[in-house]
C-alpha cells in the first residue's frame, strides 16, 4: 500500500502523524511511504531524516494523487475538505461529536473519503491511540495551570513548603487527562478538590493501577476533599463546588459530558455566576474542547497561548495542548498508531476492517455517508449503519465490498 503522511495545517499544530522509525517500519513491510515537505520539522524530524528511512518526500498534490492511505493528526480544516475523494482513507482525530458544526460536517463527508476516528480505535475496552495524547494532555495542563496561576495571581501553587501558604486546586473529572493531573498536583502537595463519578477507594485504584504504585494514596484526607458526582440531583454535586470555589485559585475541568447529564438537566456544572467566587487572577481551564459545556464561560482555541479573560478570571483553553510539545507528542502518537497502519497495509481493506476488528468500530464516515451514530445524534443527522457504510465505500471506492 502508498501511505502519505499529510504536513498539518491548523495553527499551532506541530505534531506529525509518523516519525522515521515508523516509516522505516512500514518500509520494510513492502509499502511506499510519501512525506509532505517539513511535515515532522517542528518535532525535530526534517525531511533528510524521512528519506533516510525510506520515504519519498513529495509534494502535497503528489501525495493526495497517488497514496490510498492518509495519515494525519488534527481533523481536516474547511480549507482542506476538497484535497479527499472516494478513493481515500483518512486515519486522523476527527472528533466528529466536538465543536464541527452539522453544515460543515455534512460538507466534510460528502467527499466520499473513508474516515477512521483514531480516537474511536478500542482494543479490550481500551482506547490505545487516544489514551496517550489524553494522558500528556493531563500533563500539560497541570502544568500550565500552575504556570499561569504564578503569573496572573501572583501565588505559588504548591504545597511542598509550608511557608508558602495554601492555594487550592478544583479538579473536575478522574478519566486519563483527570488522572494525569492528579499525579503532577499530588507530587505538589497541592491542596485539592477532586470531583470523580466514582467513589474515593476506585479512584485510588485506577491510579495506583495507572502509576504501577501499590496502595499509595493519591487522595489523601488531609489535602484532599473529595466529591463524587451525583447524576440522580446533579444539583446538589453543584451546590458542593459553589462551596468550595472560594478556596481555589485555580479549576480544571477534565471531563466530558455524558449521556446521563444531558444539557436539559444541567446547561453547565459550572456557571458564569459561580465563578464570581474566584479571586480576580484565578486560572479556569477546560482541558475536553467541549466549548461552553460543563464550565459555561469556556471556549477552546486553535492558539496554544491564547488567554482570554472574563470577569476578572483567566481561562485557557487550546483544543491542542499536546503540540506545545512536538517532539514527545509525534514520538506517543506515531508509535500508537502504527500497529494500526500495518494492520491495514498488510492486510487491506477487508482484513483491516473485517467484523470485529478495532478499526471497524472506528469508522466515522464512508461513501458521503455519516456512521458515527453519537455524532450523529449530537448534530441532528442521520447516521448509516458501519457495515451499510463500507460496502457502499468499498464498491465505488473499486476495492471490493
């Protein structure tokens, strides 16, 4: 198989969907691998490196000319819906269920390309491709909460010294962006309140289990207050953050909505009012790219240093974090998603996405039609069933239901 490997094209994106260990990889497996000009070059990966490995540096138009298989990072941008056709299959975030409008997302399928979600790919529950980017996600965020906390407040977040007096911390959410956090503040001995959907003891344990440490305890009482989400009154989970914002300079919000909180039973566990509680310089972060979710003021943006303040409070937000830095995100992400390359390039279509693969599952679109069904429903569409989806995509694309 011809795989091309796109330069991306949102601002602040620096990320590249393969570095040269895995294109070297792919080449010995028999396949062509074609690397648009300074594609890797802010991850420290210039295009001598790609040619040493056995690519072919080629231009844009050559490569959406000549190569089957698409690699990116970031979802295509209105600019570069026209570059897809049926012939096509682009493996990306697409992120379909995010902040694409419906006429845009319409517009995108339409082209007929066959879209792999790569942050729809599961294997045993697990989401191998997304899980890294979420957990430097985590990362990042902590830090850069902490960063900006020291530059708009004029405080210190950190616990390690007693001196330096207290500054507390809201964390919303224990996924793996949650969890992340959690790690770098604990280090901190950053005075916390932790809002999870699960109890205190599970928490612990996925950490522990997370962090190979053995009954350490991530959570503890005396620098820790705990909520557990209550979806049955969600008003009351609320109530107990409307209580405790006074005591923090800094919230991070690392969770997404799910179905059983939809908007009509709570618009936002965070509200612009509540945020009046924060000290003029508070940090008000929302690490999910939901926009204007769970926190009502926070919009994401596709600038990685953009601030924007409300109120008197600080919020940032990028919807890209990972790319601040380049070189440890391109090496995560391309060493993730490689198994996943050679099992389509090896095997082909109908191996690849064969029923019951991890792949299958991560068909977001096909043949002009829609088959993410979450998005689907989030966006007021139709979707088509996977299968319906990639016999149509298969036949016209001519590879063979």
């Amino acid at each position: 198989m011809r795989i091309g490997v796109l330069r991306e094209r949102k601002p602040d994106e620096t990320r590249v969907a393969l570095t040269p260990r895995e294109v070297a990889v792919l080449v010995g497996h028999g396949h062509a691998v074609d690397v648009e000009p300074g594609a890797g070059e802010a991850a420290g990966h210039p295009d001598a490196a790609f040619v040493r490995a056995g690519a072919v540096v080629s231009a844009k138009k050559q490569i959406l000319g000549a190569c089957q298989l698409l690699l990116k990072v970031k979802a295509p941008l209105p600019e570069e819906y026209e570059d897809y056709d049926p012939g096509h299959i682009l493996m990306t975030f697409l992120h379909f269920d995010e902040n694409i409008d419906p006429v845009s997302l319409e517009r995108l399928v339409a082209r007929g390309f066959l879209g792999i979600a790569c942050e729809a790919v599961r294997v045993s529950g697990r989401a191998p491709i997304l899980e890294p980017m979420s957990r430097l996600t985590g990362h990042l965020f902590a830090q850069r909460a902490i960063e900006l906390c020291t530059h708009h407040s004029g405080r210190l977040a950190s616990g390690l010294d007693p001196a330096l007096g207290p500054v507390g911390a809201l964390l919303i959410g224990t996924g793996e962006i949650g969890l992340s956090v959690l790690q770098v503040w604990h280090a901190l001995r950053l005075r916390m309140t932790v809002l999870a959907n699960r109890d205190r003891a599970a928490v612990n344990a996925q950490a522990n289990h997370r962090f190979g440490t053995r009954n350490h305890d991530y959570l503890p009482a005396d620098v820790v207050r705990f909520l557990r989400m209550d979806v049955t009154e969600p008003a009351r989970t609320q109530a107990a953050l409307a209580a405790a914002l006074p005591s923090v300079a800094i919230v991070l919000n690392a969770a997404v909505r799910r179905p059983s909180l939809p908007p009509d039973r709570l618009p936002h566990l965070i509200t612009r009012p509540m945020l009046a509680a924060l000290a003029p310089g508070s940090i008000v972060c929302d690490a999910t790219a939901c926009d204007r979710d769970l926190i009502e003021t926070c919009l994401s943006s596709p600038d990685l240093a953009a601030i924007e303040t409300i109120d008197g409070i600080v919020h940032y937000s990028p919807d890209h974090i990972p790319a601040l830095v380049p070189r440890t995100a391109s090496d995560l992400y391309a060493a993730a998603l490689l198994p996943f390359v050679i099992a389509l390039a090896d095997e082909g279509v109908a191996g690849a996405l064969g029923p019951g693969t991890p792949l299958r599952g991560a068909i977001a679109c096909g043949a002009g039609r829609l088959a993410d069904a979450r998005s689907a429903a989030r966006k007021g569409l139709s979707a088509t069933p996977v299968d319906a989806v990639l016999a149509a995509w298969s036949t016209g694309a001519g590879y063979g239901a």
